[in-house]
C-alpha cells in the first residue's frame, strides 16, 4: 500500500493527539505509516515507546524535516511519481495530553520521530530515549531542544535514522548518526542526509551510486573525513577464539614494548569489546562493519557479577535502535556476521587513537608499580590481579570541572586545575576491578595524556601531561618541562571522570 499525494496531509490540523492507551491504537499507527507493510525499525520505536509507558502520541502533520527535504530535493523530488516534500512527526509522552495541545510537560517527554512519506521505510530523523533496560549503562547521547507548538522540550539520547534502500543504504544512515551525534554533543557543523550521500561519492565503488547499491568502507572513511571527521579504521576479532586470546594477552602490570623495547601503540588492541568501549567511553560511538552492513554501538553495561562479561547495544538502521547484542560471535542474523572491522570517528582535535594513549599510560603504570609500596591501592590491586584500565578522551575543562564530584583528593585536584591542558585529554584510568565489582570508587591513578601529541615520534611517554599512581603524582609544563611534583599521605580510591552514564 502507498498514499496518494493529497491523502499524506489531509487537513491543515497543525497536529493530532492519540490516546495510545486505547486498543488497537499502536497497531493503526503501525499500519498507516508503513504503508501496511512491516517497518521493524518503527516497530522497535514502539516497543520502546512502550517500555517508558507512553500514554500520547501527538503528531505534526506538515513537519519540514531539513533532511528529508535535503534528500527530496536531490532524489526523491525527481520521480514520476509525486511524494510530498513534507514529513510527520511523532511526539512521545508519558502523561494524557490535551486534545487542544495546551499542555505539553517536558518532564513527561521520551522524544521524536521523524515519518518520512515512504512505505515500508519511514523511520527519518529520531531522538527518543534510551528504554529503562538500559538504566546504569555507558551510552553515547546528546541533548537536544525542540520547541512544539511553543512549548520548549528537551530530549537526550542518541540519534538514530532507517535507510530508505534507494538513496541512503546503511552505510549512510550510520555516518549521518555519527555525525549528528558529533553536531550535539561535540559541536561540529550539522550536515543533511544529501550531504552525507554526495561526501560519500567516488573511490572504491561498490555499485550503483544513485540509487545507491551502498558504499566501500574507502568511501565511508572518505565521507566522515569531508565531513569534519578524523576517523579511524581498526580490524576486530572475528571468532570468539582470536578475541580470548587477545583478551589473555593483555597484562595490565607488563611494560607494553616491542622487540626493540620502544612502547608499542598496537598493545591496547585487545578483545573486541576492550576496542568498542573506548569509544564508548568517550562519546565517540564506533561504526561496526560485517561482510555485507553496518551499525552503530551505542551503549555498554558490565554484568555486576563477572565484570569481564559485558553486553553491548548497537543502533542498527534497518532494525532500530538500542537494540541489544548479548554476544557478537553469536549473532542471530546473516548481516550481523562476523563483526569484521570498526570506524572510530574521532574529532578532528584528537590525532592520538585510545590505543596508543592507553599503552602510554600502561608503560608509566608499568613502571610506577616496580617501585610502589604495597600498600598503595594500585599496588594492592596489581598483587590480587585485579588491575586494569579504562580509557577515554574529554575535554580538559569538562574533566577540570568534574573532579570534585569524583572525590579526587584536593590536593590532587588543584595540581590538575592550575596545569596547562590541551584542549582534549586521554585519560587512562587504573582501575582496582574488585572495587568495580562492588559498585564502589574504583580509580587508583590516572595518566593525562595529550590528545594532539606526536602519534610516530618515541618516547611514546612524551604525550604524558599529568600522572596520578599512588602516592606520588606530577605535572609537566608543555613549554620548558617543568615537573611538579605531589606526595599524598593517603592516596584512596576516585570515581571514574569517564563521560556519559554508567
């Protein structure tokens, strides 16, 4: 089934309200916009809306989507057959609103979704809020306001955006996520989704351009450049045997050097979710991509219980969002398998990647433990095995201006407050495991690593600026070297600074 072109906006209403608490409701919803076929990636924003207990629907009935008029205007507008350059979108809330919409609560909001006039395909634009099962989870999220009918709202989580199978594939509904993401959370440009499909053009060409029969990982890595990116391309652990030995590989107290005893960058390449949670961690949500699609990994969450186990979530455009993947050697689909390769998109500010700064502040812990006392927290927890790291990169002044809910020791703090920082950090945690486990502070030492320094030059430990172990922390001046030095007497235990939830 398809809409004639008059009967998508068949009125002037500026919006309707529906009770979806009503019967039958969801499921006339579900019919009308997918065109009586099956969308599953507006199935799973139902399931969503659901699971928050969303008792209205309000709709905009002649939204101007800028995207969907970006793509209109370059494919869409130019078939025979007429669709409307004009999208509806969906307002989620929790409470019964109005019938006259003279009431909109931004405390009962779960967000938007963008129906573009496409059957079987109407998933656009969506911001809609992580369900409650991934309450306590590390999640890459932005915040975003909107104004409704005059009413000021505000909703935080990650963008997400289905394919349409003609002009966006995939691969370009991935890298406009990304980007978006990128525009609310770290202040780069907006693109539209036309952009993203023209940045994409060219290179290594997989097929069909227009309509689109989808794209090369060159020309996804070419896109995100163009479009003020600086990615990063790392291959993953393809069977559950490759990543348990990289996983047995990493000893978290052993100098990270080769052969030729120089600090080795590929040292923090571990197991496959040692690579994702980084940038995770770091507000930078990796692309992930098999022999034949491409996702986006949104979230994280270590089981209380065994915190080696952690289960990922991805956004998945032809399937939805926050969907949940239990095991990725695992995976129940063709399309999901094997999870061959990542594109980390990392801010044009960041030359450094996680793995090299993590083996830079793995190299000075290393080094640091062979003359700790025992009983400082980071020793201790290196002589019970349950030493690790967390890494992950922020912005100085965010982490400057976090460190006192952290209960960072004052001392400690105010040796980093008055340091001078590039306008990006890697932070490597040391992190005590056991501490982890119980849901404690779990920080025992920190490197503040550069986040421009030489990604090729040796000493690696040259991109150091500030190191917390135990007892002993210090600074180091960027111009003429200048080392401050800092004895505590009681050096404990910190939360993580780490952005994000979780």
């Amino acid at each position: 089934m398809t809409w004639s072109f008059l009967a998508w906006s068949p009125d002037d209403s500026a919006g309707a309200v529906y009770d979806v608490t009503v019967p039958g409701v969801w499921e006339e919803l579900l019919d009308f916009y997918a065109g009586g076929d099956r969308s599953r990636p507006l199935e799973r924003v139902v399931a969503i809306a659901r699971e928050h207990g969303v008792r209205s629907v309000v709709v905009e009935q002649r939204h101007l989507d800028p995207d969907w008029r970006s793509e209109h205007g370059a494919f869409h507008g130019r078939l025979f057959r007429r669709r409307p350059s004009v999208c509806h979108r969906w307002h989620l809330f929790t409470d019964d609103v109005p019938a006259d919409l003279s009431r909109l609560r931004p405390e009962a909001y779960r967000g938007y979704v963008v129906l573009r006039p496409l059957p079987s395909t109407p998933v656009g634009r969506t911001m809609i809020a992580p369900p409650p099962g991934l309450e306590g989870a590390v999640r890459c999220e932005a915040t975003e306001r909107l104004s409704l009918f005059g009413h000021p709202l505000w909703i935080t989580a990650m963008p997400f955006l289905s394919q349409d199978a003609e002009y966006l594939r995939c691969a370009h509904a991935v890298l406009w996520m990304v980007l978006r993401h990128a525009h609310l959370a770290h202040g780069l440009p907006r693109h539209l989704t036309a952009e993203v499909h023209d940045a994409a053009l060219g290179g290594v060409i997989v097929g069909r351009q227009v309509p689109s029969e989808g794209l090369s990982v060159q020309q996804m890595l070419a896109g995100a450049t163009g479009l003020g990116l600086s990615p990063g391309l790392m291959h993953l652990p393809t069977t559950r045997e490759e990543d348990a030995a990289a996983d047995a590989a990493a000893d978290p107290t052993a100098d990270p050097v080769d052969a030729a005893g120089r600090a080795d960058p590929q040292a923090g390449r571990l197991s496959l979710r040692a690579v994702l949670c980084r940038y995770v961690n770091s507000q930078l949500p990796p692309l992930v991509i098999s022999s034949s699609h491409a996702w986006v990994v949104v979230a994280y969450r270590r089981d209380p219980s065994e915190d080696r186990r952690v289960t990922l979530w991805r956004h998945d455009d032809a399937r939805g969002p926050y969907l949940e993947v239990d095991d990725p050697f695992a995976e129940a689909e063709d399309a999901h398998r094997p999870w061959q390769t990542a594109i980390l998109p990392l801010l044009p500010a960041i030359y450094v990647t996680a793995e090299r700064a993590e083996a830079a502040g793995r190299l000075w812990f290393a080094g640091y433990l062979r003359r700790a006392a025992a009983d400082e927290p980071v020793a201790r927890a290196a002589a019970a095995g349950e030493l690790t790291f967390r890494t992950y990169a922020v912005r100085s002044d965010q982490f400057l201006e976090g460190l006192g809910a952290r209960g960072v020791d004052p001392a400690l703090a105010d040796l980093y407050r008055l340091a001078a920082l590039p306008e990006h950090l890697w932070v490597v945690e040391a992190v005590d495991r056991a501490e982890r486990r119980a849901g404690r502070p779990d920080v025992v030492g920190e490197a503040l690593v550069d986040a421009t320094s030489s990604t090729h030059h040796e000493p690696l430990q040259e991109g150091l600026v500030a190191l917390h172990g135990g007892r002993l922390a210090h600074r180091i001046g960027p111009d003429h070297g200048t080392r401050r030095d800092l004895h505590l007497t009681d050096p404990g235990h910190y939360r993580t600074g780490r952005p994000g939830r979780g």
